[in-house]
C-alpha cells in the first residue's frame, strides 16, 4: 500500500508513508524541511472501516524526510498495524480509508486532511 501525497498544515510541508512489511503495515508521517523542526509536529492517523463503525487510531512525532525509513521502522518511531486489522478496515475494493491530522506539538489547535 502506498500513498502519494503531500499534506500542507501549519505553513509546513509533510508527507505521509505507509508500506507493507511481515505482514505489518508502518505507518508514519514525514516532514520536509530542517531535521531540527521535525520534532516540533506530531500526526494522528485515523483508519476507518467502510460503516464508520470500527477504526483504529495511531500518533506519532513527526519524522524528517531525511531519516531512514528502515531505520524509522525498526526504531519502533512509527505506527504499525498488523494485516488482520488492516483486513478488517478495508473496504470491497481492498482500499483502506483513513484521514490525517498535523499537530503541533503543544497546539491543540489541529490542521486536518
């Protein structure tokens, strides 16, 4: 599963990741710009099943565009979902619906997409 998309909130540029890896999907959102802003930004990623009727929510601090994503991953500095709940969240088509919200860190003002 991927996603090609760039989020702009808080006049900051991210970019959400998702990948497949032993039957776990990693979830995490980078931001692009100076590593040291990184930390300052948090994301919750919300997936929902086709009903509204179940869903599974993650949050993380942001990481920077320049990070490993192997290393991002095994660090444990993502999300991840094993598949069986990923199945369970996907629509007919096999799709997975989800919506992300940027947070500043210390905000509880959110910027939604």
């Amino acid at each position: 599963m991927w996603c090609f998309c760039f989020i702009f909130a808080h006049n900051e540029v991210f970019f959400p990741s998702f990948f497949e890896n032993d039957n776990i999907l990693h979830a995490f959102v980078r931001y692009i710009g100076p590593a040291e802003n990184a930390a300052k930004f948090k994301y919750r990623v919300k997936f929902v099943n086709k009903d509204n009727t179940e869903s599974v929510t993650l949050m993380y601090l942001a990481r920077n565009a320049d990070e490993d994503l192997g290393d991002i991953y095994r660090s444990g500095n993502c999300g991840k979902l094993h598949y069986d709940v990923v199945f369970r969240l996907r629509d007919e088509e096999g799709y997975l619906n989800f919506k992300v919200e940027i947070i500043r860190v210390g905000n509880r003002f959110m910027n939604a997409v």
